[in-house]
C-alpha cells in the first residue's frame, strides 16, 4: 500500500466497490439524526417500503428546536413540537435509539455521540448537519449530508462518494496564554478563507494540535466546514482512547484492547503525502473575534475593523462594506470599542464542561454587565450535571447569567433564544451569517473565554490583559 | 426524481460571492416536515427589507424573473448549513440550474439529490453572463448536460465538467437508493468481513 495519510487509511478501510472512474461505494458506520433534516427521509423510507439496514448503528435526539427553558410543559411552538414528535414517532417505527427531551443523555448530537462512545476512531460517522465535522477530532472521517443521503445511508448504510483532496494544516510551536482552540480555527479560517477547504478532507497536525484535550479538538475539527472543508480529522493519540475508555457505547474488555491497537496504527505514515499545506505559528495567533458576517471575516482582539477604502479588490470590497453595513460597525474601529447586548455560551462549538469552566473562571465573583444579557446552554444533560455537580451553575448565575437547558439554543434561533434586530452579541458558536441568530441580528464569533470576559465589561476585552 | 437533459430557460441574477443556506432558506421555514411549499422561505429575509417592504432590486422581485429556470451567482454558493431545505427552496421557486464559479459541498451534493444541476463556470463567463443578463429584459441560455455545455444566444458555448456517474443519474432520474441496493450481495460481504476484523463496529450484531 505504501505510505498512507490518515484519511486514506479511513477511507480505504470502508470500501464496498469502486468503479474504473473512482466512484465508490463508502461503508458509513455510523449516523447521528436530528429532528430537522430527518422527517422527509424517514418519510422516504416508508414512501419507499424501506427500512433501515441497521436501525442501531443509528441514534436520534432532538437538540434544533427543542426548548432551553423549563420543560415539564412541553413545547409551547406547535410547529416544534410537530417536529420532535415526529422524530420520536420515526424512532419507535423504525427502531432507532432515542433520546428524548426528559433524557439526561439528551443534548447536541455533536456532543452527545462522543459522550455515549457512540463516536469512535477510525469510523466513518455521518449526520444531516453540517457540524459532523466534529467527530473528525477522534479521528474518524465525519461528514454533514442531506436529507436524501440521510434517508441512503439509513436504508443501505453506504454513501457513493468520490475520493477528496487532502490538505494537512499544520499548526506549531507554542500558543499563547489566554488562546484556545477557537482562537486556532478561527485563525485558520482568516487565513484560507471560507471556500479555502473546498473539496479537501483536513488534517490538523503540529505540536499545538497535539496538546489540545479531546474536548479542544472537538472545537476545533467542528468549525473545518467553516473553511469549506468535507471534514477535519486529528490522528488518535492516548489521549483519544482515554477519552474512549468506559463510555457506554465504546467496546468493553479484550474487545477495547483490540481496538485501542487499530486506532493507535491510523496515525498518518511518515512520507505519505498530501495534496496540500498550510502552515501556521501558535506564537502569531492572538484571541480572535469576527467582525463581518462569515467566519473568514475575523481579526484579532487588539485589531481594528477593515476599512473598505483600504481594500483594492473590488469585490472584496463591496463585500466588506455589506458586512459592515448589516453589522452596524463603522470602519477602523478599534474591536474592543465594540458594545454588546447579548451573550451566548453554548452550541456544538463549545458547549462541553471545559468551556463552561474556563467561562467560569473569567466570571467567577464579578457581575455581568447592566446592559447586557447572557446565558450559558450546555451541550448536553450530562454537561449539565456535571457542570452542576462542580458548582458552575451558581458562578454564572451569581454573576448574573442565565443557566439553561441543553440544546443548540441561539445557535441557530429555531427555539426561542433568538436576537432581536440591531441585538448584538458575543457568541461562542460556529456561524455569524446574516439573521443567524435572528433576524437582524449580530452576531461575534469568540472563544469562551473572550464571551465570558465581554459579558462583565459590556464590551469585547483582550484577556491577555485583562484583570481577572 | 425529475431527470435533467437539456433546459432552456430565463437566467436570474444574484450577484453575491459566498451565498450561504441561511440566506437562500432561513431557519423559521425549516420546521416544516415536507419537501414542497418552500418557497415561502426563499431567501426571506434578503426579499424584503428592515421595513417588511419588498425590495425591488432583488431578482424574486421582479417579475421579469418569475418564470427563471436558471440562477447566475457567485463563488462558494450555498456554504454552511447542511439543510436539503435549501435546494427545496429553489426547486419550488423552479430553479433547476445553477451557474457559479464555485458551489460548496454539501450543497453541490444535494442539488444533485433533486434533479438541479450545479454547473461551474470560470470567473470570467460568469462575469460576461452578469454583464448580459443586466443589459436585456430577458436573457436566457440552454443548458445542455449530454453535451457538458451552456450554449448562451451570442453563440458562444461554455463547456463545464461533471461526474460521469451523476450525469447519469441526473440524464435518467435515477433513484440513488435502488442503485445503491443493486450491490447489496457486496454490502453483506464487506460487513461479515469487517464484523470479523474490527467487532466493535458491529455491537449490533450476535458474533
């Protein structure tokens, strides 16, 4: 076989057919299923007189719509409603695995499919989210799909794919105190840009990648579909089977002995090749925050925003001046000039227990800020109570947050955590677009600690300086 | 699904690089259960402006563009979310063509899924394509998939590649699960081999 990266020999192991012109017929082992791009599937499905090939090698929960507030009254939006029934209706029918609303495994999918070992090294994980990518920190090759593929894979546990383009972003050195895994990604992005990942699958490398905890390269492979990418993926080191070890879906006894030596052999062989490089210094990276209404558009927390007049090309320009536009910003002001309304700790970027404690540790014995209103959504039930059971709950809500129940929240804005026009808010999650998080409303994508640190002084902050 | 030959039809211009899925179907449409109606949601929030009025500049507006079959657009159509509410969204407006220097993956992928070709053109035919598209009330072009080419009035014919096996899929309407199926006895081999090699993937099944 020769030398092989990681994503080859992930690929290679789930092979089922290939065609002379590379078309190939993937195996995927495992699906996770939201009530959003779901019901038509399944609705195929019966359309079809079809059933799923492996109803366990699947698991549902609902986390798109459902409510972050007090829950033993149902859901109040009929339509919401509608739809988390019909996930919980298709589960029964089908026989798929489900975690409803008054499960305390109940959460993110992103977050719960490594919390239950349902997520494992070396599989191909796919969900009809774009945030599959997430996965890929275990070093599994995990993609978001459509609903049609969803309804493929559920009916004949195969994807027909074409083979990706590799990118190996390397990233070395040692990162500053006061960054984080979201400062790294966020970094990435502003340099390659949102289209910069089209049609590769990314690996992340160097000495910084490698030192991140699980929960990090969570946050990081999360946002690869940020720069475009099909997936990220970081290679399986102790630190991934730690994490593995004694989860209630992860295989037990001699059995995890043999995997563990499967997952420790995926690391990229030295001398495979990939199709292309980028390469950064954990020294230049400083805690980042967005300014505009993509990812790509982000500078560093001592920057300024982009003044248009400064930029030659002239769809980069009018681009800019639309983004500064929707977001209310006057150009080359200094970003820690910029006043907030809202926080939001949470989504499937960084909702699990270590952003909720290094949050904490940014609010802990201070007050947020009068004009300002936050809360913090864990990524899932057991987050929670975690979270909870380390006394996080109170830190917050003494400081003034609002402590919810798990669920993508304000992430996307189909529940009722919704920004309301002009609102702008300092936002742990994945996506600033436009109306993201509400109509009308602005959205800045940081780290939890730069959120946490923003919701006390009312306006964004550099950490690195600042008087915790 | 609805096969995809040739198409002649009205081109609608939105000239923005980076158009994401939040754009083309906000989150308020995507409670729905159904594939149909959504054209309700089609771009929403880009249709009307602060004030709730229509904004008469956008294409959906304008009812030269009401019977567009084809949408001209930017790079990177269609990044971010991975909702197929997106390519249901436009079917239902009738889109059934879409001409971009660039499109996404996922999108790209699920266009596919739907009977509307994504076509990718160089940065320059997209730019003389905005150019006549702004210069006459209505413009339309063919768009040939056997052939691999738009044929534009002036004469001209742009060439696009595309995957030999979506093209067929996409010339016959052909339904990916029941091709898929035809390799079951292939399917069946690969799992009893990898039950075998790696068990912990299979923690459904009796060894």
């Amino acid at each position: 076989m020769g030398s092989q990266t990681l994503f080859e020999k992930i690929w290679n192991q789930h092979v089922v057919r290939e065609e002379p012109d590379g078309t190939t017929l993937l195996y995927i082992d495992r699906q996770l299923v939201h009530e959003v791009t779901s019901p038509q599937a399944f609705e195929g499905l019966r359309l079809a007189g079809r059933s799923p090939r492996r109803p366990l090698a699947a698991l549902a929960v609902p986390d798109h719509n459902v409510p972050t507030t007090d829950r033993s009254q149902g859901i109040s939006d009929p339509m919401s409603a509608v739809q988390i029934s019909t996930l919980e209706n298709n589960c029964a029918e089908f026989g798929i695995p489900y975690y409803g609303m008054q499960d305390i495994r109940q959460g993110i999918v992103h977050v719960i499919g490594p919390e239950q070992g349902f997520t494992l090294p070396g599989m191909t994980i796919v969900c009809g989210d774009s945030h599959t990518s997430t996965h890929g920190a275990f070093g599994a090759l995990a993609f978001g799909i459509g609903t049609s593929e969803v309804e493929h894979v559920l009916a004949t546990q195969c994807l027909v794919q074409k083979r990706p383009q590799t990118m190996e972003i390397r990233v070395e050195g040692t990162l500053p105190d006061y960054c984080s895994p979201k400062d790294v990604i966020l970094a990435i992005i502003g340099r390659i840009g949102i289209g910069g990942g089209i049609g590769q699958v990314v690996e992340y490398t160097g000495a910084i990648i490698r030192s991140f905890s699980m929960e990090g390269r969570m946050t990081l492979c999360n946002m690869s579909i940020e720069a475009g990418a099909r997936a990220g993926l970081v290679s399986p080191d102790e630190k991934t089977v730690e994490y593995v070890k004694g989860r209630p879906l992860s295989p037990q006894g001699e059995t995890f002995e043999q995997a563990r030596k499967a997952w420790l052999d995926l690391s990229t062989d030295s001398g495979a090749r990939y199709d292309n490089l980028v390469e950064l210094q954990g020294e230049d990276i400083s805690p980042q925050v967005t300014w505009g209404t993509n990812p790509g558009m982000v500078t560093d927390v001592n920057g300024t925003v982009p003044n248009p007049a400064d930029i030659e090309d002239e769809k980069v320009r009018s681009a800019t001046q639309r983004a500064l536009d929707y977001m209310g910003l006057q150009p080359s002001i200094p970003v820690c000039d910029i006043q907030i309304d809202r926080v939001f700790i949470g989504s499937c970027t960084n909702s699990r227990i270590e952003d909720l404690r290094v949050a904490a540790k940014y609010v802990q014995g201070k007050r947020v800020s009068g004009k300002v209103k936050a809360m913090v959504v864990p990524g899932s039930g057991l987050v929670k109570q975690q979270a909870e059971e380390e006394g996080l709950d109170r830190i917050f809500r003494e400081a003034g947050f609002e402590w919810r129940e798990p669920g993508c929240s304000m992430c996307l804005a189909m529940n009722a955590d919704v920004l309301t026009p002009g609102e702008r808010c300092a936002s742990t999650s994945n996506r600033n677009f436009e109306g993201r998080q509400g109509k009308g409303g602005r959205t800045h994508l940081v780290s939890p600690a730069m959120a946490a640190a923003a919701a006390v002084e009312g306006h964004f902050v550099d950490i690195r300086s600042w008087n915790v | 699904m609805q096969a995809f030959t040739t198409l002649t039809g009205t081109v609608a211009p939105l000239n923005r690089g980076d158009v994401d899925t939040d754009q083309i179907i906000p989150k308020q449409y995507l409670k729905t259960i159904h594939r149909t109606g959504l054209k309700e949601g089609l771009f929403a929030d880009w249709r009307s402006r602060p004030d709730g009025s229509l904004d008469p500049d956008f294409f959906s507006n304008q009812s030269r563009y009401r019977d567009a079959t084809i949408l001209l657009t930017g790079e990177n159509f269609g990044c971010g979310s991975s909702r197929e509410h997106a390519p249901w969204a436009l079917l239902d407006y009738g889109i059934r063509c879409i001409l971009a220097p660039s499109f996404a993956d996922i999108f790209y992928n699920n266009c596919f899924q739907n009977g509307i070709l994504p076509v990718v053109l160089t940065v320059q035919e997209i730019q003389t394509l905005f150019d006549r598209v702004r210069s006459q009330n209505i413009y339309q072009v063919t768009v040939n998939l056997v052939q691999q080419a738009v044929l534009v009035s002036e004469g001209e014919r742009y060439t696009f590649d595309v995957d030999p096996f979506r093209k067929d899929c996409m010339l016959k309407g052909l339904d990916g699960i029941a091709l898929t199926l035809q390799h079951e006895a292939a399917i069946s081999a690969y799992e009893s081999h990898r039950a075998h090699q790696d068990p912990w993937l299979f923690h459904d099944q009796r060894r």
